[in-house]
C-alpha cells in the first residue's frame, strides 16, 4: 500500500527544508565576516568577484569580449555564450586566488539569472548552482538590475531609501529604492535606452563599438560643442519619462547633411562635434528627467541620496550634470567609480550578500529569465526578519 505519493509541492517543500538546512551554518557564522563570490555573465563581460559584508572588494575579475564581437559591430548572443563557456572557470579561480580564499571561505555563491542574454545568463547560473551544490553552499539568484542598483551601498554605504537613475545599454529608469528588493518605479524610457542611443550615436560617426566610451573620448576633442543643433526629448514633461530615438534620428539627419570624405568618413572636426552635442543633450535630458523625480521623490520620503549606476553612469559630463541636478535638488549624490558603474562580478557578489544577510536564498531549479524588470514583486526580500542587518 502505498501510504505517501510526493507531489510536486510536496518536493518543492521538501527542498526548500533541505535549502534552510544548507543555509543555517552560513547563517551562524554572520558575526564573522561574510564572504560572497558572485559571477556575471549576462552580456559581453565574463566576470567574477568576492566581496564582504565589510564592503571590501576582495577580488574583481572582469574579462572584456569587446575584441571577439568588434568585427560584427555588436554583441552576438551566441558568440557570447560561448566565449563566457570557455573562459568562466578561469576567471573563478582568479576571483579566488586574488582574494586568497578557497571554495571553503565563502558563505555563499550568488549569480546574475537575468535579465539579459539568455544563453550567456545560463553558463553563469549553472556554473554558479553546480558550485553550490559541490561545496555545500547557498545559492543566490541576483537580477542583473538590482547588481547596478544596489553597488553604490557597497562603494559609497549610501542608505535607504535613495533615489536611482539606472543607465546602462538595455535600461533608462529612475526609481525609488526603498530597500534590498524594493523598487518603486518612477519613470522609464519610452523608445530607447540611453546607452542604446549612446552605440547608436558612435556607429553612425563611425567611432566603433563599444560606443558610450568612443563618443566620450571624441567628445574631449570637440572644438565646439554647441556646433549642432541637437533637441533635448521629455525635456519639461510633468512625469519621469524618458524619450532617446529622436536624439538619436537628429544624429543621423546631421550625419546626412555632412560631407564625407573620400573614405566614407567625416571630417574628425565634425564627429568630435557631433559627439560633444549629443552628449550634452543626453546628459541634459537625463538631468532634467531626474530633477523631475526629485521633487517627486522629495515629496514621498523627505530628503535623500541621488544616486547613479549603470554603465553609461561612467560618462563624466553626465556625472557632473547629475551632481548639480542634485545639488539643486538639497539632495546628496553618489555615483560608484567608472569601473564599478560597467558590468562586473563584484556588483552581483554584493546584491548577493545583500539578500543573502537577510535570509534570502534560491532553489537550484531558479530559472534564468530573458526579462526581469526591477519592480517584479518576486524580488522583494522580508527583511523584517530576526537578525537581518542592513
Ligand atoms: O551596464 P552596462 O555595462 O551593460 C548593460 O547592462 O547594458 O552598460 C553598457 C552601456 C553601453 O551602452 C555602453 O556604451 C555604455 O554603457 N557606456 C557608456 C560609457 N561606458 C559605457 N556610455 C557613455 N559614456 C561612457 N563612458
Ligand atoms: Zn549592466
């Protein structure tokens, strides 16, 4: 006779009693340093790091596929996924040899599981569960967004809740982070993403990929920035939104309107121009939507930090617009360093640790999703829970 048939549910409970049992030791060792080894995969960096709960970068390991996609002028999904399979291993053990600890010194192993692309964001989570499934250690699904989102409390110990502006190749948002896994969003772009316009930009003045920093560098050059007459999108606009792909079309009328040299290219004079005013008018866009959602954050929970991340974050003309659009604001403002604000291992190690401190870990059947935005509830954390520090 047959006294008891496991249902799923049943096995999905079963596993998550044995999921705690793995967690606890972890969780008794939390007055002593607690160590997190975290690894992204989810675009064109391959990248591990270990960080502390004493905000310590212990290691930070980010190899760049930029010369294995340059030829196709983009990222190739596939390639990707490939190149992150060959190299990962590798780059673990450095994260571990940099840092001088052993699988044995990590409390637990977190890994990006979206949003991006998808088979890239698979080799790192698998890589990640089968290494805790090895050694016997909590595993940790980060969304990639929360990574950026969460870095300036590990550089800058800024606290919640502070107000974000994510900017990076697939995202323009402006949020109120309230918490670890608790966002409010405040605005969004409608069209593209900045750091999209950013790529879009340098490839038609043919500065080449990766665009944010090639458009930056000509920018410097530039004898007159305001040589162009460029629009600035939303600017005004009584929400948090943002708008990109006319910034973008007035690039490209400007481009057809130029003359270029026997070549195919444009005279250095006009590129330099050309990428100094669409970084003006990007980093004024930007500005002004997030003087917008200062008020409004201002309004929701008295003062606060503005914060920016994300890897067009590393752009200093915007940094500097941000600062002041802070400064005007009463607001403080915090922007992690260049290296920290593009993707690496240590952003998803922290936002790891962080959920991690406050009790939350994932089963190792977590699925990684192509999509994944900031405000799914499934992010949020109770960190209500006895012990959970911040
Ligand atoms: O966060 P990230 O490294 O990857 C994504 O999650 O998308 O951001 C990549 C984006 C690219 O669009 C790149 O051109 C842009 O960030 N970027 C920059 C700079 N460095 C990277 N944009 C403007 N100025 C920069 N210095
Ligand atoms: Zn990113």
């Amino acid at each position: 006779m047959i006294l008891w048939s496991p249902t799923a549910i049943d096995l999905e409970k079963l596993y998550q009693s044995w999921a705690k049992s793995v967690a606890y030791p972890a969780r008794l060792r939390y007055s002593e340093t607690m160590r997190v080894l975290g690894i992204e995969t989810s675009c064109d960096e391959t990248a591990a790091a270990i960080v502390d709960d004493d905000r310590r970068v212990l290691s930070n390991v980010v190899l760049s596929q930029l010369d294995d996609h340059r030829p196709f002028g983009g990222v190739v999904p596939e390639i990707a996924a490939r190149a992150h399979l060959t190299h990962l291993d590798g780059i673990i053990e450095k994260a571990l040899t940099d840092a001088d600890i052993g699988f044995e010194g990590l409390d637990a192993v977190a890994a990006t599981t979206g949003p991006g692309l998808i088979g890239g964001v698979m080799v790192g989570a698998i890589t990640a569960k089968a290494i805790a499934l090895a050694r016997g250690l909590p595993f940790v699904a980060v969304n990639h967004l929360e990574g950026h989102a969460l870095t300036a409390r590990l550089t800058n110990a800024v606290e919640f809740p502070y107000l974000l502006l994510l900017v990076s190749g697939g995202h323009c948002q402006l949020l109120a982070v309230e918490g670890v896994g608790r966002y409010t969003r405040y605005g969004t772009t409608v069209d593209d993403a900045v750091g999209e316009a950013f790529d879009k930009t340098a490839k038609l003045l043919g500065l080449g990929f990766p665009g944010g920093p090639a458009v930056e560098r000509a920018a410097t050059q530039a004898s007159n920035p305001k040589a162009f007459d460029l629009p600035r999108p939303m600017a005004g606009k009584p929400h948090c939104d943002f708008s990109f792909s006319g910034l973008k079309s007035a690039v490209r009328r400007h481009c057809d309107a130029l003359q270029p040299r026997s070549d195919g290219t444009y005279a250095p004079e006009d590129v330099q121009n050309l990428a100094a005013g669409f970084q003006q008018a990007a980093a004024d866009v930007l500005a002004d939507r997030t003087r917008r959602a200062a008020d409004r954050f201002i309004k929701d929970y008295g003062s606060g930090v503005l914060v920016v991340a994300g890897g067009v974050a590393a752009n200093q003309t915007l940094r500097v617009a941000l600062e002041n659009a802070a400064n005007d604001a009463g607001m403080g403002f915090a922007a992690p360093p260049p290296g920290l604000c593009t993707d690496n291992g240590a952003m998803i190690a922290w936002a790891g640790l962080e959920r991690f401190r406050l009790g939350r870990q994932d089963p190792l059947d977590f699925k990684a999703r192509p999509r994944w935005p900031l405000d799914d509830p499934s992010l949020a954390v109770d960190d209500t829970i006895e012990g959970a520090s911040i």
